[in-house]
C-alpha cells in the first residue's frame, strides 16, 4: 500500500516541480531592469572612450542621449523579486538623477574639468545602481527565483503540493550556494556567508522534511523560516 501511496505522489510532484519552473522563467523572477541594461549603450563610451582620452566635444555630445536614456530608467518599475530592494533603489535613482542633472549641466559650460569630474561621478552613480539590483551569485539568484514563488504564490494560495514539490529544488539551490566561493572584493564577508549558507541549507532540508511528511502547517512555518534566513544571507551584503 505504501508503495502504491508513492506512485500516486509523483506525477503531481513532478508536476509542482515543472509549474515552480515556469514560474521562475517569468519577468517577475529575473533581478533585471531593462531600461538600467540598456543606459550602458550610452555610459560605456562616456567611461571607456571619452573620459579617457579626454574627448570633451564627445563628452558634450552625449547629453541628449543620455537624458533619453536616463528617462526611462527613471520610469522603470522593478520586478517583483527585487521589491524588497525599492527603498533602497528609491533613494540610489535620486542621487542617479541628480548625477544626470549635473552632467548636462557641466556639458553646458566651459569647465573641461568640471564635465570630467561629472562624467566620472554619473558612472559610479549608474554602477551603485547597478550593483544595488545585481545579485551577489548566480546560485544566490537561481534559489531566490525559486523562493519567489514558492514564497509569494504557493504559500498565499496555500497550495501545498506545490510547495512540496518545490522543497526538492530550493535543497539543490542552497547546496549550490553553501558550495559557492564569494568574488575576491567580497573576501571579508566569507565566514558570515558560509554560516548563513549552512543556515539556509538546514532551513531548507527541514521544510523538504515537512513536506515528505505531508505537514501543511509545517510546509507553511517551514517557509517562513526558509524566508528568513535567506534574508540574513541577503543582509551580509547591504
């Protein structure tokens, strides 16, 4: 009977499994902005051509293709999963704009220096913003399109086997990070991160635990706790 019980359980786990992977294909799931993508078309000759030779008829020149693109970033709406980051984002597009502003205004004057000095601080302010959306990994990322959903779609609704079908692959993706080996500029945080990555992982074990025992109020909590502790893995680097 047991067996038979098993059978049953995995064409809809499968199934869970395969609707968490659509799910996570979808625009809400990818930490981008297209408009913040699209402005390095105008800041890579800025940063990399004119600012260097000191090309300040180029450098004037760019003004309007700037304000066109900076415009639309200034409209852009960030995805869902970056909504935990929109204060943060709110305040780094103000100080973004104003490096904008001050751009166009140094173009307008005489001061070569004065537009060197802007062009420089337009790009540290597009990279803060740029750095503000980008995650730390690429298995840090995998695990938070997975969390998304599970957290904001599965769990709202209540949808149970769903969540149990997705516990077998947010235990793969928090393996993946506690494997995973921090950039050299990010070397200070790496005994934090490897606590928070064990952490996550554990916490992502005893939700697939909760799951195999078909406990819906322990899949709920699970989830909670999962959710928590890849926030404070997420702190590590604010």
């Amino acid at each position: 009977m047991k067996t038979k019980r098993i059978l049953h359980l995995a064409p809809v786990v499968f199934l869970a499994a395969a609707g968490s992977l659509a799910w996570a294909q979808t625009e809400e799931t990818k930490s981008e902005v297209p408009s913040l993508k699209a402005f390095h078309d105008i800041i890579y000759p800025i940063w990399h051509t004119a600012y260097p030779s000191k090309d300040y008829a180029a450098l004037r020149s760019y003004v309007p293709q700037v304000d066109e693109l900076a415009a639309k970033v200034y409209a852009a709406k960030l995805p869902g999963i970056l909504r935990d980051k929109q204060a943060k984002w709110d305040v780094g597009l103000a100080v973004f704009r104003k490096s904008v502003e001050d751009y166009a205004a140094a173009a307008k004057g005489a001061d070569d220096a004065a537009l060197l000095d802007a062009a420089e601080v337009l790009h540290a302010k597009y990279e803060a913003l740029v750095r503000l959306i980008r995650p730390v990994l690429p298995e840090v990322d995998a695990f938070h399109q997975l969390l998304y959903v599970v957290y904001h779609k599965y769990v709202p609704d209540k949808l149970y086997e769903q969540i149990h079908g997705a516990t077998g692959g947010l235990v793969a993706k928090a393996e993946a990070i506690s494997k995973a080996s921090l950039p050299a500029r990010l070397a200070s945080k790496a005994e934090a991160f490897k606590a928070a990555s064990a952490a996550l992982l554990e916490a992502a074990k005893a939700l697939e635990a909760a799951g195999k025992s078909h406990d819906h109020d322990g899949l709920l909590a699970g989830v909670e706790a999962l959710h928590a502790r890849y926030q404070a893995l997420e702190q590590i680097f604010d």
